[in-house]
C-alpha cells in the first residue's frame, strides 16, 4: 500500500498531518509521563510541547521546499505562512494565555463571587512559549526530511 495515496494522495499535506499528528501524540504521552494522568485533550488542545502549529507548518514548508525546490514561489508562500503562524504562537497567543491566567486569579480570589458566578475558567494553555514553538518546527522539520527519505516522492 502506497502512504502518500493512502492519506490525502498529496505528499506536502501528508507530511504536514503527520507532523502534527505526531506533536499532538508527544503532548499527550509528556503529559501522561509528568503528570501521571491521562488527559485526552491534549491529542486535539492547543498549547503545550511542542506545537503542533509549529510542526505542521515547517513540515509543509520543508515537504515544499523538497519538492519544488527553495527558490519556488510555493516554498517562499509556505515559510512565510510559517513564520506568521510560529510568530502567533507565542505572540499573540501567549499573550492571551497570559492574562487568562491573571484573570483565573483575580475570580478565585474575588471576595464577595466565586469564580463559578463569572461562568466557567478561561483557558491559559493557548499559546506556546518560544521553546515549544522551536520544538515544533524541529520535529516538522525531521518528519519532513524523515518522510521524504522513507517515501523518495516524484516531483509534480
């Protein structure tokens, strides 16, 4: 069975899955590991190690870079996006994060509300530190490079 046809039949984008796929399994299982619970949101939830953002969009622009070479416009268009997704990972995103943390905070330690009368917590793991986000695109990078090795695709 050919696994480029047997996941979307496009090798950039199978890559890209890949990577992300495999960075939502490490969050899960680092997660099991450090805290010795089984938390299933971490296989779809945003936030944690390492970005799954991080992965997927350096494994396309890798994947692109391999098959249609760096001086391409597709390669030039995918870091690019690359670049705006990891800067928003721990940019803006962190930033959310952060300050869902502080209003956490401010509604437990509210006096005269509990933090129930404010509806339910924020949530803080949004975005990524810039280690996560690092990690993430050196794991898209390795499945890009591991796959094309393993998978040797034609140029289209």
């Amino acid at each position: 069975m050919n696994f480029i046809r047997f996941i979307t039949n496009n090798y950039v984008l199978d890559v890209g899955i890949v990577a992300w796929a495999l960075a939502q399994l490490m969050k899960f299982f680092i997660v099991l590991i450090k805290h010795r619970k089984l938390n299933f949101n971490r296989l779809f939830g945003a936030g944690g190690m390492p970005s799954s953002h991080s992965a997927l969009v350096t494994a396309l622009t890798v994947a692109m870079g391999q098959i249609r070479g760096v001086y391409s416009p597709e390669f030039a268009v995918t870091a690019v996006f690359s670049f705006i997704v990891m800067f928003d990972a721990f940019g803006v995103r962190k930033a959310a994060g952060d300050q869902a943390k502080v209003l956490n905070y401010i509604t437990s330690h509210w006096r005269e509300q509990t933090p129930q009368a404010f509806g339910r917590e924020l949530k803080e793991l949004l975005g990524h530190t810039p280690f996560e986000v690092f990690a993430g695109a050196l794991l898209g990078v390795a499945v890009a490079l591991g796959m094309y090795l393993l998978l040797r695709p034609t140029v289209a």
